[in-house]
C-alpha cells in the first residue's frame, strides 16, 4: 500500500513537473538588486561596470550615463549606454575590450536605483524609488497624500528642463489621464491661496 502510494506521488510530481515560480521574463538577481532585462538604460543613470579580464580581482567601476547617452572608460573612451538594456551595454563593453586591449574580457553591468522626487504639500516629502508603474497619482500617495493646504489643481511636474502642471482633480476623475513618471522626474504641489 505504501509503495503504491508512494509511486503514484512521484508520478503526479513527474508528470506536473517541477519550477520556480518566478518568471523567466523577470530577470537575474545578483542578492542585492534585481535587473530587469527589458529596462532600457537612461541618461543620468548610475551604474556599476565589472570588468573582469582574468585577473586576480576583476575592476568595479562605478559611472554615471551621460546627457549625451554615453559613458567613459578607460582605454576605450566614449560608448553609447542610452537606451541599452543592461545586457546589450554589457556585450558592446567586452567587444570594445576584446581583442584590442584583452584575449578575455567579460563585462556586467547593473543599474543603480533610480529615483524621483516629491516635494511641497505632501505629507511626507522625499526621494522614492522609481519602478516601471508609476504615475502621477501613485508618487503622490506614495509621499503620504496631499495636506490639507496643498493646490491639488496645479501640480508641477519637471522633466529635464522642461515642467507640466497638472490638475490631480481632474486625474483622480480620469485615471485614464495619468501621466507615468520617470526616473529623475520632481513633483511639487504647490500651496493653495486659501
């Protein structure tokens, strides 16, 4: 009877089958940052470059993406990183290396967390994490909320050089309006006249 049961156990594992429930899409993750392999690389961005070319200790370099998209390495110079998954800068790292400098190079290269910024009449004004789904009305209930005293019709929204305002009112009505926000983007709610 134990026997039986046993086998028909293993035959429902075999025939089920055995994963991770973690999708493949998602990326590979290094035990401190997880890198996703469909975020394309921006300019500002921060991020680490291991070069390791057989030596006893591989070269951490620790850069910073350019306005003109591009970082700088030593020995090789000028390479464009903007719009780059992390992979694909990686592979056009080891091919600038390899064979002009070194027989073997591997190159990896993770991003850094990318930030965006809520200030003025916000509960809690701060610097949050920025991830893929966030919008407007997401950075804003991620910083507490407004107070009692923000100008909910005039929100300010700086993107580079560049600055929308926004009627959150409006977009609370129409979530279908929401704008996402990117990495490096301030929000600043103004305070209300009364």
């Amino acid at each position: 009877m134990m026997r039986t049961l046993i086998a028909a156990l293993t035959v429902c594992l075999l025939v089920t089958g055995c994963g991770s429930t973690i999708p493949a899409s998602r990326g590979r993750f290094d035990g401190l940052t997880e890198v996703r392999s469909e975020s394309r690389l921006r300019n500002g961005d921060q991020i680490i470059v291991r070069l390791d070319t057989g030596g006893a200790q591989p070269d951490v370099l620790e850069v910073a993406i350019d306005e003109n998209g591009e970082i700088s390495l030593t020995l090789v110079g000028r390479i464009k990183a903007a719009g780059l998954t992390p992979s694909e800068l990686g592979e056009r790292i080891q091919a600038s290396y390899v064979p002009r400098y070194y027989v073997r190079c591997s190159a990896t290269v993770l991003p850094r967390d990318r930030f965006y910024y809520v200030g003025g009449e916000v509960r809690v004004p701060s610097r949050y994490p920025w991830t893929e789904d966030v919008s407007l009305m997401k950075a804003i209930n991620t910083a507490g909320g407004f107070t009692d005293y923000a100008n909910r019709g005039k929100v300010e929204l700086t993107r580079g050089k560049g600055k929308q305002t926004f009627n959150c009112d409006d977009l609370r009505k129409h979530p279908d309006k929401d704008v996402p926000i990117q990495p490096g983007d301030t929000i600043y709610v103004p305070r209300s006249l009364f």
